[in-house]
C-alpha cells in the first residue's frame, strides 16, 4: 500500500499515526517506510515509491523515490516497534512515528508493505486509519515574539541573502561566501564597514545631552554631566561634537548601558565652539573602573 504524495512544507516534521493488523498473525514480514522525491511529481504520478518504475503498468501512477527516509515507530505506550521486517498481529496494532523531511525533499508518502519473510506470503494487511498532521520543527508565534533555530532569507545563497543562527547567536548578511556583515558564535563581528553616529550638540538641544548637578557638598550646581544614554531626551551615542559650552565644568559622563567595565569602548569628543569648555582637573566620574578619554579639538578657522 502506498499513500498519495503529501508536499512538504519549510520548517514542518509530521506526525504519523498508522492502524494495522494481518489477517494471520507472524514473526516479520512486515515493513512501513517513508519515501521522498525532491522534485516537482511529473504529470500523471500522485504517490511515491522504491522500484516502482518496473514493467508493471499497475504502478504507472507512482513515482520512483529519491531516498527511503528512516523514522522510528512506537505503540500507543511508547515502546519501540519493529516496522523492517518487524512482526504483524492478527488484532489492530496502533504505529506511531515523527517524520522530518530531508532538507531537499518536495513530497513524500507512507509506504506499508508485506514482503517474502511474512509466510505464507498470500497474508493480507488491512489497514484501519492513517492520519499525518503537521508539527513545527521549533519555531513558535506567540503574543511575546518568535522563538525558533534559524531565521533565513528565502535568496539566500553564496552572493545574496541573510541567515540568523538563534541557538548559537551567529549571523551573515550578503551572502554565505563572503558576507558584507558576519557574527560569529565567538562574538567577532567583521563588516564591509562602518559608520558611526555623531550628534552635534547646539544651544536647541543642549538640554538633552548636558545635565547641571551639585558636586561634592553644597547646595548649588556647580558641574556638568554629560548624557550618552539618551536619558535626557536625546540619542543614544559615543560620540559628540560641542557646538554649544556647557555652563559648567564638566565632572561626569553617563554612558549607554551597554558600555560595561569588562569591554574597551571609545569616546570622541569634538570641541566645536569658542566659548570655553572645561574638565574637571581630577578623575572625571563614569561610573566605569576606567575610562580613558581622548579629546579631539577641533579649533575654528574664522576670517578676520
């Protein structure tokens, strides 16, 4: 008996559930396979088998397989059945098996056969059901997101296309052979290149990047915390270009949450203005074990 072709679907396994029995009992004799074909089925052909192309016009409708696919059969308990050249009852036997498509693979179809070890080989099978349902191989939609392995463009190839490796946190971007954008599972990013993001920060939006407090005892500001991490209204940013002077000298610098003490981050900082910038003469507080900050002085050019 060979079943109709079901197509495959991206990112599907199949449940399998097959209720059999013989009309005489015996020892093996019994097989149950799975079939696949990794092309479109040809005008005419609806199932797929192994040696189906013989002389037989009986079988003009099967099409020959591409590959026997193993899977593992259980009883309804869970314990492990024989399906090659296993054993056939004469009372119903419920098999119940988890298929996952080869990664080529178009179509496949649940194959029960009765070969020569089943004595007397004139012993009949009957089938009572078969039902095949599909299951997803781990990728699940809920209200919080999408869980899964890997996330693939459906172009993708050696010049084109992005892949997403969830479970070990790798990525490309551009192609297989030589990505424009890479991750690597041990953290290593290489790109094509970079830019980076420079804010400018004017009398407008001043606010958001310079914030007045009280340093040491005292009861009025007299020190400037700079804001990288956009707690002031403005971006998130490593680098920053002064057009506008603090009122203060500057005492603290409030980075992005991501830069930790255990990572080696960089801060440019563009002095763009006349008006006086200064620094605190001591450590300057970030919150960080160490911080090393470079000043990139930009002096103007101004015609007389």
């Amino acid at each position: 008996m060979v079943s109709h072709a079901f197509p495959i679907e991206v990112q599907q396994n199949y449940k399998i559930n097959l209720v059999l029995k013989a009309d005489l009992a015996d020892s093996n004799g019994l097989y149950i396979r799975i079939y696949e074909y990794d092309s479109e089925l040809p005008a005419g052909k609806d199932s797929i088998s192994n040696n189906s192309d013989g002389s037989s016009t009986s079988v003009s409708n099967v099409q020959e397989d591409t590959r026997q696919n193993s899977v593992t059969w259980t009883n309804d308990a869970g314990s492990a059945v024989t399906t090659e050249n296993g054993p056939i009852t004469t009372s119903y036997v419920s098999y119940n098996g988890t298929y996952t498509p080869t990664a080529t693979a178009k179509y496949f179809s649940v194959v029960i056969l009765n070969w020569g070890g089943m004595a007397p080989t004139a012993t009949k099978l009957f089938l009572k059901s078969m039902n095949v349902r599909k299951v997803s191989q781990g990728t699940t939609i809920t209200g919080a997101g999408i869980s899964t392995g890997l996330i693939q463009s459906v172009n993708l190839n050696a010049d084109s296309g992005s892949k997403i490796n969830l479970d070990d946190g790798s990525m490309i971007m551009g192609g297989t052979s030589s990505p424009g954008f890479e991750v690597t599972e041990e953290g290593f990013v290489t790109a094509t290149n970079l830019s980076e993001k420079f804010v400018t920060v004017t009398n407008a939006n001043s606010g958001s990047y310079f914030e007045n407090y009280i340093t040491g005892s005292g009861g009025t500001n007299n020190g400037t915390r700079l804001l990288l991490d956009g707690s002031g209204g403005g971006n998130v940013t490593m680098n920053l270009t002064l057009e506008s002077a603090p009122q203060y000298v500057i005492s603290d610098i409030k980075f992005p949450a991501n830069v930790g003490s255990d990572a080696i981050s960089d801060m440019e900082l563009k002095i763009s203005t006349d008006d006086l910038v200064q620094f605190d003469d001591g450590a300057i507080s970030s919150g960080l074990l160490s911080f090393g900050l470079s000043l990139l002085t930009n002096y103007l050019s101004r015609q007389a």
